[in-house]
C-alpha cells in the first residue's frame, strides 16, 4: 500500500506531515514508536465512514522532519496541542498508541486541550 500523507504543517523549525480522511464527529490517531501513521492506516477506512479522521507522524518519525534533535514526550505533545489549534478541533476524541497515548495523556493535562470522553 502506497502511504504518503498530503499535508505538512511547520512548528518550531520542524515540519510534520499530517492527513485527514471522512466527515462527523473528529478522530485523531496517534501512533508509537518506533513506528509511523502507516501502522494505523487500516483503522483509517472503517473509522472514516462516520468521522473525519486526522493522524501525523510525530516528529522523528515516518514522513515529518526526521533532523537530529529532541523527540521527547516534551516536544511530541507541544506538536501535538499545535496541531488540535491548527485544525481547530477543541473536543476530538483521541486514539493514541504506546508512545502516542502518553503523548495524547501530556497534552490535555499540560497543553490544557480537552478531548471528547466515551
């Protein structure tokens, strides 16, 4: 399967790649590490029917800036509270795996966004 995500958004002197798929209520994936968006592709489609899906690749990983430097849970969920700002999501609910869930965790309690709870 051809992976490529059609977006990139520039925050402090990184670039990340994000996507987003479908319409309704707002999804955000976020992936582990070592790993990419690419590992959460298959959730993308069934996820998609009813909701407008987004994911990234953290940076360090898959297709965002890959340039020495620190990827920290420190740096992941200051990407992470820029990116909700950008699409301007203010309650998406939230899937995050391993290395994403604790970044998904450090955003709402110390960026302060919320997420939706079910």
């Amino acid at each position: 399967m051809d992976w490529n995500l059609r977006n990139h958004f520039d925050v402090d002197g990184r670039t990340v790649a994000w996507d987003c798929w479908g319409r309704g209520a707002p999804v955000v994936l976020l992936h582990g590490t070592p790993w990419s968006s690419f590992t959460l592709r298959r959730l993308i489609g069934g996820l998609a029917a009813d909701h407008e899906v987004y994911t990234f690749d953290l940076p360090g990983y898959g297709q965002s800036d890959q340039q020495p430097g620190d990827v920290s849970l420190e740096v992941q969920n200051g990407v992470f509270a820029a990116l909700l700002d950008h699409w301007g999501l203010d309650r998406p609910s939230v899937v995050g795996h391993d290395f994403g869930g604790a970044t998904a965790l450090r955003t709402l309690l110390l960026n302060e966004r919320t997420v939706a709870w079910s």
